[in-house]
C-alpha cells in the first residue's frame, strides 16, 4: 500500500459528483487502493475500481484541488471520472475520497505500471505534476469449456498450445471387473490424437481454424441391480389359497442379506416384476425366491421356488455384464423351474466438447526509425496498436506509434492487429549519444504543442538563414528566408496532428532541429 505525501496522490471520482466507481471508505490513510490492480486477461472484458484518499494539507499548508490529467493504462484499457464534465478536478476541503475506474478489453499481455498523471494545487504554490503508479499484470487469452481449456486461446503463427482437462481423475482406482474409471479421447484436428489425462502439448504450423473434439467417459459407478422379472416359479399355495405369495432375497459375496420384498409379497398371477436400486459392488451376488406361506394353515414356513420345499438354499447366481457395458442390460437367471429376467444398469457420464482455435498470422515486424537529435523514435503507423518497451518491460501510456525516449537503454515496439496478434521489432539501443542541447540554446518554439501558429525566437550567437518545416518523413511542408534573426512565425493550421521537425540554418551551414506537435 502506498502512502500519499506531498507528491503522491490519484483521483477520478469523488463522493458527490457520479456513480462512475465504487469508493473503499474503509481506507483511512492517504493512498491509493490497491496498489497492485487485479489481474486481466487478453480478450476479456476488464472493469475495476480503484480508489483514493486525498491528502488535505501537507506542512502545514491545504490543498486546494487535485486535476486528473491521464491514467497512462495498457493498450485497450480505458479509465474515466464522475467528475468528468469539471475536467476531473477534485477539491479534498469538500469531499477528500474519491475513486477512477479501469475498464476495457486488454490485447497486449505483460506486466504494466500504470502511470497515473496528477496536477497538485496548493495555498502557497499551484501546478504541481506529479505521477505515481499502480501495477497491473494481463495474461495471454485462455479459452475454456466443459472439457478442456486452451493456452493460448488462438494462436499467431506457428503456437504451441497446452491442453488442461477440466475433468481430472484425482486419483480414482477402478474397481476390478466392474469399472474404468475415467476414459478420455482427444483429436486435435492436427494429425495428432491422444487418450492421456493430460496430453502433451501441440504445435500449429499453419493458419486456420482447427476443430478439436474431446471426449471423457466418466465409469465410477458401477453396476446396479434395478429389478428382477419373475417368469416361473417351481412353488404353489394350497388348494384355495390362489397364487403363490413370492418374494425375493438377494445376497452379497459375504453371504449378507441386502435386499428382500418379503413385507409386500402377493398372489399375483406371472409374470411379476420386482423393482429395487441394489449396488453390485461385493460379488459374486444370489438370488433366492420365496413363497410367503404366513396365511396358510397347513405350513407358515416359507417354500423355496427352485424345489418347492421348505428350508431349502437353492439360488441363482447372477452374471455380471461386462466391463464396458453402459446403460441397462437384461439377462437371464435359472435353476430348474424357476427362471426369471434381471435388469443391471451401468451408469456413466459421458462429456463430448468440440471447441474451435483460430491460428492467425502475425502482423508485419514493425522497424524503428529515429531522429536522434529530436530525440525521437518512431515506427510507421499500419493501424495497430502499439506498445514501447525498455529493456523488455512495457511502458506506462506508450500506447502510440512514436515515443520521446528519455532513458538509456534497449527500446522495441511491438504491434498488435485486431486479431490480438503481436510483432515485435528489433531492439534499438539508446545512449544519448547524438542528442545535443544546440537546438534549444539557439532557438525556442512557441507554444508547442501548437494548432494554429508556432513562433520562432533566435537566440544571441546564431546567424539564422532559413527555417524548414518538415514531416518525420523528411518531406519539405514549408521553408522561409530569414532575415537579421527576426521572429518568424510557422502557420500549422492546416497541418495533421502529429509531430514534424522544425530546422534552422545558419550562416555557416550548420543545421539545428526541434520537435514540434501540432494538435
């Protein structure tokens, strides 16, 4: 968490002003909160809030207004205020919290510090820019359904892409005989087919969409027992008494009793159909069938349907389907006359996904062209979006075809079509070297930025001869004779926005250039 002294401060939206964000009145220190922005991912669609407690005074003086200049966001990111119809000006005397919010679809991962650009007002001194940052981390697109997700989501050029089952078997052991546990199948769409839990990862040479088809078969749960058909039976009731009263009792491989229908045994005629929902889990598993004789006069004993007598252990084995066997099947138990029909259901779940990968190719490498006595580096504007880096980090609201380079080291620009696919340039190492301070000690530009004219003023010690108005092409938009160093003025009203380079020579045919952005 940062703490706000006299130079750091954020703000977008105060209490009092929109809705555009939502304030964490429980900070009480002066700060930003968070610090560090939750984590975005390419492609998807980002909205935060951060908020902000603004500092009132510092060493004994107020604060009399903070102006949100920029929030210099990654590219595709935006940011806006509740207060934006005042500029974003924000007076801590009224209401000292206040909050921004980021939002958008980020297309360029990487680590960001976001920059956020900051005007300070106080009693005794006003137009204090300062800037502080928070961090943000965008992570390349991930596409991801009921059986699978992709890493990358697409692809650009040729992409090696990591499949993640989203139906992991966590360890499950298959019981002998009875289940498979979980059964997977997987078709890339490349050449390549798999049936491992986590395939390796696979390689896309050529643009397209692929089709990739995933299958996963989920066998935990073995057999089930859900009804058995008596179709005839080998026991009858007295004379008078009508039908036998069956009933069954079905027994595990422990010889334990778990199942029997004896409280609602009855006369009905054949065949008679016992429904139940029985495990099979513990074989091998039988089966005996009973004449209830509880109502008859001659004998409460029940009868055994295989022999039709009383006491007996005649049983029926049942036979397991076989492994891969889902759904319900039927067969068939007997032993002598009895003989019955048995239903054994074999659930499983089964996920069949098909999900497309889109492989692109890459936009053109972009080439960086400086101007170093500006200094100045620019790459041709293609309609992408840009991002410079130094020394591989991106920088804060770089987001432009051309950037200021004010710190030594390794430049590149990378450029992202609406694809979401990036090239990267080569690096440019900047030194400093070349870059003079002769311009501005010979000559100012005023104002700059500039939209209608820009004034020239020479300075004690330059002969000046001529000036010349040029695009970073190099190509001549203007040129005027100068005479005894008078000011001349540089009509840009008709100019596009965009930067150019204003030069003068000199007597000695010595050459001394500015930038100049016109707005």
């Amino acid at each position: 968490m940062k703490k706000l002294l006299l130079s750091l401060f954020i703000g977008t939206t105060l209490v009092g002003y929109g809705q555009t964000c939502t304030i964490d009145y429980s900070q009480t220190a002066a700060g930003i909160y968070p610090d560090t922005l939750p984590t975005a991912t390419v492609g998807e669609f980002y909205d935060t809030d951060i908020s902000f407690l603004f500092p009132t005074d510092t060493a004994g003086f107020d604060f009399t207004n903070f102006e949100i200049i920029d929030v210099n966001a990654p590219s595709g990111l935006d940011w806006e205020c509740n207060n934006d119809a005042n500029g974003c000006n924000y007076d801590p005397q009224v209401e000292p919290y206040g909050c921004a919010r980021v939002w958008g679809t980020p297309t360029i991962p990487g680590q960001y510090t976001v920059a956020i650009d900051v005007i300070a007002d106080l009693t005794i001194q006003s137009g204090n820019l300062v800037t502080f940052n928070v961090y943000i981390e965008v992570l390349p697109p991930i596409q991801s359904n009921a059986g699978f997700a992709m890493s990358p989501g697409f692809g650009c050029g040729e992409t090696e892409v990591e499949f993640t089952n989203n139906n992991p078997s966590a360890g499950y052991t298959p019981i002998p005989n009875q289940t498979q546990g979980f059964i997977y199948s997987w078709d890339f769409d490349n050449g390549n087919q798999s049936n491992q839990e986590n395939p390796a990862n696979q390689i896309y040479t050529t643009t397209g969409d692929y089709y990739i088809d995933y299958s996963c078969v989920v066998d935990t749960f073995g057999f089930f027992l859900e009804g058995i058909t008596l179709n005839n039976v080998n026991c009858t009731d007295a004379i008078g008494y009508g039908e036998p009263d069956l009933y069954v009792n079905v027994y595990d491989g422990d010889n334990t009793l778990i199942f029997t229908n004896i409280s609602s045994s009855n006369d009905a005629d054949l065949p008679q159909t016992i429904s139940m929902s029985v495990q099979l889990n513990n074989p091998p598993y039988t089966v005996q069938v009973w004449d209830n004789d509880d109502d008859n006069l001659w004998g409460t004993d029940p009868e055994n349907c295989v022999d039709n007598s009383e006491g007996s252990t005649q049983s029926v084995t049942l036979q397991l389907p076989s492994i891969n066997s889902y759904g319900t099947t039927t067969l068939v138990g007997s032993n002598g006359s009895l003989n019955f029909s048995y239903d054994i259901n074999k659930p499983i779940i089964q996920i069949e996904t098909t999900d497309t990968l889109s492989i692109y190719g890459v936009p053109a490498t972009p080439i960086i062209n400086d101007v170093l006595s500006i200094p100045l580096l620019s790459t041709d504007d293609l309609g992408f979006d840009y991002q410079w880096n130094l020394d591989g980090t991106p920088i804060a609201g770089e987001i432009t075809n051309e950037i200021t380079p004010t710190i030594v080291g390794t430049y590149t620009v990378t450029a992202t079509d609406t694809n979401g696919c990036s090239s990267t340039s080569a690096p440019f190492e900047y030194d400093n070297v070349g870059i003079s301070e002769e311009s501005l000690a010979h000559f100012q530009l005023f104002p700059n930025p500039a939209k209608e004219t820009v004034g020239i003023i020479f300075n004690s010690g330059i002969d000046a001869k001529e000036v010349v108005l040029t695009d970073l092409t190099g190509r001549v938009i203007n040129r005027l004779p100068i005479y005894k160093n008078d000011q001349v003025i540089l009509d840009v009203s008709k100019q596009s926005s965009g930067v150019y380079l204003v030069s003068i020579l000199d007597s000695n045919g010595e050459k001394y250039t500015s930038k100049l952005i016109v707005e």
